[in-house]
C-alpha cells in the first residue's frame, strides 16, 4: 500500500488532463533533492535566502571561491525510528545531501555575513565598492 501526497491547482491546465501528473511527478523527483533559494540583487548587496529544513547549523559549509557562492548541508538519519528492540517501525524520512552554487562576482569576501533560523538560512554578500572613477574618452 503507497501514500501519495499530491497538489492541487485551482486553475487546470489542459495539458495536465492529457499528461496527467507524470512530468510533475518526474520534475520533482529529478530535483526534489535541491534547496529552494531565492536571490536578490540591491543596490550595494546580493542577498540569498535558501529553504533548509531539518538541517542542523553545523551540517552547513558555505563557501566563495572564484566569484561562486557554494552552499553544502548534510544531515544522516540512520539511527532514528526505532522501537524498543531496535525495529524500524516505519522509515519515511532517509538521509540527506544537498548542494547548490551561485555564480555571483563583484563581492567584498571580507564581509559576508550568514545566518540560519528556522529552517532558513540568509546570506548576504555585499557588492564590492568600485572607487575607480569612470572617465570619459573623447575620440579625435
């Protein structure tokens, strides 16, 4: 017997009729494993805010490194769900491994600031100050 947990639309694409649920369904096991992650560009920063959910702080590594941001976060579940003599009752949680990275140049390394409450892990990355003055060039 298999759960299946779906979503429904209020508004029905047609082509979902004709499909049915498989290109979601295959959509979202090729990437299920993926954090959702939004990024802003303002004007002096970029911030970056990625979902990670049942994660601890310390099974995150963040990193930049030739004008990329890298986000790493695993988390292992193996000694989890167990009854008394030590059976799994029923697993449906497994051990997770998750990495994204951003190219995203122009930033001053030296002050980027991170932080990560419930679930939600912000980065900001401020832009690097340009003091180079743009000089106009006249042609003769």
């Amino acid at each position: 017997m298999t759960n299946d947990l779906r979503n429904v639309d209020a508004a029905l694409d047609p082509m979902d009729a004709f499909f049915g649920n498989f290109g979601k369904s295959f959509l979202s096991s090729v990437s299920g494993n993926q954090m959702k992650t939004d990024v802003v560009e303002n004007n002096d920063n970029y911030e970056v805010d990625s979902e990670l959910p049942g994660f601890k702080k310390n099974d995150i590594k963040l990193d930049y490194n030739d004008d990329t941001l890298s986000v790493h976060a695993v988390h292992d579940l193996t000694k989890e769900d167990s009854d008394k003599q030590g059976n799994v009752l029923r697993r449906e949680r497994s051990s997770s491994n998750v990495a994204r990275s951003f190219y995203i140049p122009g930033i001053d390394d030296s002050k980027i600031s991170a932080s990560y409450d419930g679930g939600i892990l912000k980065i900001t990355l401020p832009k690097r100050v340009n003091d180079k003055k743009n000089t106009h060039i006249e042609i003769q």
